[in-house]
C-alpha cells in the first residue's frame, strides 16, 4: 500500500539525518547507529503494521474481555507470530471478567419523547427489564450534588461535567454512580469523559463499592448533556426513561500472549513491549489498543527480519482485560514474580499511535541519561524527547513489584481521547505514517536497551 | 450570556473600523453608513440568535416535514414573531409528504455478525418485515457496477465512493438506488456523502423512477464502507442484512411563516430573507437549517429594534419541506406568482451559519455593482467579497420564475458538510460569534437593497 509515498517520506528522512549535524553520543552507543537506522528506515518504508491492524480489526470487531472476538484475536495473533518466526509463543491463560451490554436505550419522555444517544458504562448493573423512570437532577460536580442531596433522592442524576482532560474529569465516570446512590439516586448519567465528537458517547469503567448500593449508570454525549442542562436550567421538568440490559456473566478463559526474541548472550534479561489486546466493545478497539498491539509487535518482529538479535530477550506481551479488570497485569505480576529482578525495562504504548517526540520514562538516572542518549538517536523521526514519566496500566502492577524502570512513547493524545472508548475506535483514526514512526521509535529503543554492554540503570563495569 | 465577552468583541470591530481608511463608496451610499455600522453593532453585541436557535432545538427536537416537531415549531416561531411586533406574521399552508422512518438496522451475518451503523436514506421505502438479507457486491463506481451488471443480480450493493465535495458526489445518494435496482440489486448502501466523521452516517433524499422497481436504500459511516470494501477486497463473501420500517404516510399540513417589516414608501417591493424551517429526522436541524432561520429572522428583527424602516418591505421566510419535497418552494412560487416581479432580491441561508466572508450573488452587472459596494461597508466583520452565484434551493423556484436577483451568504461549509443530514447536527456545532456576524451581514445587505432609492439592478433616474 502506498509504496511511493513510503518510498518518498524514507529518502526525506534519510536526507535530514545526512543533513544535520551528528549528534555527540556517548561511545557505547557508537556501534548502534547502523542498527537503528536500519530499524528506522525499515519500519518507516513499511506497512506492516497498520495492515496487521486493518486485519485485527476488520476480522475480530471489538475484543472485549469475554468475546469471542478477543479468543479470535489471540488465536490469530499467536498464529501470525509463530509464522513470524519468533523463538516463544504461547499463552499465558488467565480468567477474565465477562461483562455483557445486552439492548440499552435512554429516552427522554417529559417535556417530550425523544430517544438520547448513550452507552451503558462497562461494568454497570442493568435496570429492571421495564427500566428507571424517573425525574433528573442535573449537576456540575460533586460539589453541587452535595447541596442539593435532598433533590438526588429518587431521581436520576446527570453529572453535566466540562472535560478537563482525562485524568481530571474520570473520577465523575468512575466514581459518579457511587456518589449519586449515597445521595438515593436510582441511576446516574455522566457527560462523556472526552472532548465534544459529533454525538459520540464514550463509555469506559465505573467503580461499585460493597457499601453503596449498585445503580446503572450511563454516558451520554457531550451535547445532549449539556442541552439538558440547559433545559433544567430554564425550568423544564425533565423525566428520563433508562433501560440496561448490563449484566456480568461467569469469568471467561483468556489469556496474555508472549512472543520472545531470546536474547544471545543474557536470554533471562528481559526488556518487555506491552499493550492490551482486549479492548471495550464498541468500535473495533483500533486506537485502544489494537495499534499499541501491533507496534510493540512489529518493533520485535523488525529485529528478527533485519537479523538484530541483542544480547538480551525482548518479550512482546499482548496483555488481556485492561479494560476492564486489570487480570492480564496481576497475572504477569504473579507468574514473573521471580523474575521480574530480571525485567531490565517495560515499555507500553496505550496511548494511541500517532508519531511520537520521544519517549515518558521513569528510572534512575543512569538510566535516564542512557535512554536520552539513545533517544538523541532518533532524530530523523524528531523522537528524542525523553518526558519525566513513563508507565502504562498493563505493566503498571510489575513495574511496582520488581522496580522495574518503565517507558511509554510520548504522543500527543488528544486525538486519541477523542475516539476513546467510542464507536469511532477505527483504523481510520490511525495514521499510516504516525504508526510507522511510532514502531520505529519502539524498535530502537528497545533493541538498543536490550543489546547495550551495561544493563540499563547500572553504569558500565559497576556489576 | 457571555456579555463581557460581546463587548469586548464589539469594541475590536470599532477600533478595526475606525483604524481602516475609510472605503470610497458611491454618493447614493454614504447616508448608509451610520444604520449599517448600528445593525453590525446591534447584531454583533447580542446573543438572541444564538439563544432562540437552543430554545428552538431543545424546545422540538428535529423538525422533519409531518412532524409534530415541526408543526410545533411553526406555531413558537409565529408567536415569537408576534411578540417582536413585526407588521405581518402569517402561516401559508402547504400540504408535505410524510416519510416515517421508523425503526431500522444493518447486520454483517457473514464472515460474523456485527451491527453496522446506518440511516436510512429519506424517502426510501422500507424493506419486508423480516429484511433484506443478501450477498454484498462493493463497486466505487456507476461506472464499475456496469461492468460487474452479472453480480449484482440479488446482491445489496454497497457505492463506496470516496467524497469529493457534497455536489461531486451526491448522485450516488440521489440516485444509487436507481442505477443499483437497474441491474437487479434487492437494496443499496450509500458510503455517507461527507467527509469522515465520528463513525457517522449521513442521511438525505433519494429519487425513484417510475420504470425502475423501488429498493430500499441506506447511507453507512466512512469507516464501514471502507472496511467492507477492504474484506471484499481480501476475498471475503460478505452477507448483510437490512431492516428498516420507513414508509410514507398521507400528506401532512404545515405551512410557510411569513414576517414582514412593511416598506414605508414601497411596500409593495419586497426583499425575501429565506431559510428552510423543516429538517432530517436526525440531530436537531440546528446547521440545517435552524440557525439560517433565526439568522434572516434576527437580521430583521434588528430592523424594527432599531427603528430602521426601510423603503421597500422585508419579507422574512421560514420555508417548508426543503429537504424532501420543496412544497414549501413551489407553494410559494404559485402563491406569489403575481408579486415575483416586484421581489427586488431573495436571499438564503441554508449553507451553515458561520462567518460569511461576504455574499454568492447571482444579478445583472449593475446589480452587482451595486451589492458589491454595499458589501465594502462590511469590511469591519470581513464580509466584503461578492462571488459568482447566489441561491438556495428554497428560492430557487421563484428566482428562476421571477428572473430574481439572488444571493446568499458565502461561508465556508466544509463543517457545515460535516454534521449535515447527521445526528450531530445540533447546537454545539454552531459558534455564536459567527452566527452573529452571519446576522451582521445579512441585516446590513437586506436594509440597504430594502432602502437604497433605486431598485437593485436599476440605474437611479432610469425608471
């Protein structure tokens, strides 16, 4: 696909690295500048990777945990990898929560009937097969809601709540349905947790507690939140009809996939590349994070065809459920407990696969300045940039465990939250040639960490 | 809402026009430039457009002809009017089709099942009870599908052409149906007619043909027709399957509102301001064409605030049926046939309500001379430019009856095609300070062809 334009964009990058200075690297580093310029011109003149994904995608649909589209998924992948011809494939089986959307609907039926585009959050109870009826309470925080406990009793409550950013505004996703039935709501609506799409809800995980009774909760989208509050706000007296479905199955059979390149010379030193193959079941997960799956995959899968096995094992792991339960991760955590002193570094990418500027990381600073070294490396791809912190959901719980220093590339993602959790997850939001930059930026810097004389963090000759 | 905000804005265009060297204009325009300069202020400093198009789309939803939303909509519009103390308020009967949507889906049942996003295009007939359920053939052309005739036979045909502009390509939802049934499909799929959305499909009208069997025809997202035309690109044998209710219903009443601001000296001699009050059934109309309703309304209403009477009457139009049917257009054609000659200028709204950079105006050379100078007084809200044709299809029958000079505001519409014929097409979509200026423009063009002492496209003296 498009192999003039790979060709065409390979020479500019060519051209720029001919054109600018050379950077000063420290003389450990000198020999891998072949290495990763093989690595960036390889991955940045192919389309490996986003046809994996238009595969993934158009083949399985979502992967929720639970779906036959995730078992497909990593039937599939294990399949593609062997065939890659990595030295370890296998699955890691671990159960996983099953939860199912079923039929769900919101309407508005006072002042006027009106159906309002919504989705159920993941992990919510369902309502009664007849639904909630009931008048809404509209809200801007948690704040508000407080004040105003003895009008949430019995109604619905919508927490009309501008987006911040994600982490400063996912607590009323997370926490919204908890707050509201402490106050007698008998169902909780958030304004989606992302900026304004085009009538795009956006669902995502909410929290219960063993104290608080459970209620269903919902998001709807940006402007249907906001047109309701400007309703409440003249003096409608709003009803609400919610019907859910939701409910949790028995846990379901999945798995977390390993793929390994073993190391030459130190093969129990691991330098891993994580993402999630589950994703939530709307859209077809392409962003979230099926593209993360197939760059930190296409990144191992470069050093095999370009012949760059390093002294240490890269292990590619297609976590599963990090949606929705984390059990991916806390199995890692678990199975590798012995083994995670041996964990030289993790890296995930989840937050969408545009071009990245470098990379989040967090380590000591050795390490540090060795990761800066390499990323200094990348500058035809304009990725030298090396961010205060780095981590991700998957590898969060090991990283903890083991101290492990761990890594993200650094991307702009505001796109991402746009189509986050939505129905527009598609690889038509995943841009070829961000996707390509993003493997090559993976590629480099975990070949290089894995391959370098001195363990990452340590300085040369210190062990 | 927003005042401070208004000011400030206000204040710039003063200082930007007190800045500017002040444009020579014709002797017949001077007087023109202080009542111009109150409207632009007027228009620009207040938010009753804005704030009457969110109680329009909140208060009734979509507005599509037949429905009570509409009929509703009519009756608010008229007493608003009224309340603004314009001369004339009345309601011309027009009798509308009904199309009833009614419920509707799209299944991938083959390779797996999977829920497509779709609508149903307006005026299709709808499918049996129990759907449509067939093989799909993916062409990208009118073209391809003549040389792939033997395949269509049975099939739903999926036209996954790529957008090219909104005129470029809507043949393919006007007449898809037609060319597909000509070789024996059983219904049709649309890729929307937009450019990519948020997994966002587009509906709009269709055109059966007397000698050609009626299918039933739908528009899906971008992202679906793309990944459809990719597994049959990969040798996939798809199946889909189609259900949708939609039917006509009888002929529903509803009605042309009319206002008029009557002309001190020439009443008889009307300036049309025109928009289109009817919608799709999906999103609230608040682009299309809500927000040009409120703006030809304001940019009169403004007129009689401000105690600007012009000459000749301003005739505010809110038109019935635009999108399936123009009952309203022709209603008002046949109605007024004998006052068309007497109709100075009709002007539309219908193409967005974002800051115009001046006028579409088709006209004789004098008239366009004289619109042109009238449009270099707009140069504080940068709307001077005067393009080569003007219209809308709302006017359009009269103008081409009366031989009526015609305009409408020029703006950039590639959002407007965005949203168009979408559920995202509401409120939040429209900025209130373009809105404003879309008004600004409007009342300023209107006053002056309403007052100014020749006719527009006369020669003073010459009558």
């Amino acid at each position: 696909m498009r192999p003039a334009r790979r060709i065409a964009a390979a020479l500019a990058l060519v051209i720029a690295a001919l054109a600018s200075p050379s950077a000063q690297v420290p003389g450990w580093l000198e020999p891998y500048r072949e290495p990763v310029s093989r690595l960036i011109e390889a991955a940045t003149t192919s389309d490996t990777a986003w046809e994996r994904l238009a595969e993934l995608t158009d083949s399985f649909g979502h992967r929720l945990s639970g779906s036959q589209g995730l078992a497909d998924a990593i039937e599939w992948a294990m399949a593609r990898m062997r065939a890659d011809g990595f030295d370890v494939v296998r699955a890691d089986p671990v159960k996983v929560p099953h939860w199912i959307r079923g039929r769900e609907s919101l309407e508005m039926v006072e002042p006027r009937r009106e159906r309002i585009p919504m989705l159920g959050l993941g992990m919510s109870v369902g309502t009664p097969a007849e639904g909630i009826e009931a008048e809404l309470l509209v809200v801007s925080s948690f704040a508000e809601l407080e004040r105003r406990s003895e009008e949430a009793r019995g109604r619905i409550v919508l927490f009309d709540v501008p987006y911040r950013g994600y982490s400063q505004t996912v607590a009323y996703r997370t926490n919204g349905a908890v707050h509201a039935a402490r106050h007698g709501a008998v169902a909780v609506l958030v304004r989606s947790i992302g900026p304004q799409g085009l009538r795009t809800p956006h669902t995502g995980m909410l929290s219960y507690r063993p104290d608080v009774p459970p209620i269903p909760a919902a998001a709807i989208p940006v402007e249907d939140s906001k047109r309701l509050a400007r309703m409440a706000a003249r003096g409608n007296r709003l009803r609400l009809r919610l019907h859910m479905e939701a409910r949790l199955g028995p846990d379901a059979d999945s798995a977390n996939v390993i793929a390994e390149l073993r190391g030459r010379e130190r093969p129990e030193e691991v330098v891993v590349l994580a993402c999630h193959l589950d994703s939530w079941d709307v859209g077809t997960g392409a962003s979230d994070d099926g593209g993360g799956c197939v760059a930190v995959w296409e990144a191992a899968r470069l050093m095999l065809a370009l012949d760059l096995r390093p002294r240490r094992t890269v292990r590619v792991v297609l976590f599963t459920n990090e949606e929705n339960g984390l059990r991916g991760a806390l199995d890692y955590r678990r199975r590798y407990a012995g083994e995670l002193n041996r964990h030289v570094l993790m890296i995930e990418s989840d937050l969408g696969v545009a071009a990245p500027t470098g990379f989040g990381f967090t380590g000591n600073d050795t390490a540090r300045e060795q990761v800066r070294a390499i990323a200094s490396m990348l500058a035809p791809i304009d990725a030298v940039h090396i961010g205060p912190s780095g981590g991700g959901a998957d590898i969060g719980p090991s990283v903890d465990a083991g101290r492990i220093p761990a890594m993200s590339p650094e991307v702009d993602s505001s796109e991402y939250f746009r189509i986050h959790h939505t129905e527009a997850d598609t690889i038509e939001q995943v841009d070829p040639r961000g996707l390509a930059r993003h493997v090559a930026a993976l590629a480099a810097m975990a070949y290089v960490v894995a391959d370098m004389p001195a363990r990452l963090g340590e300085v040369p000759g210190t062990r």
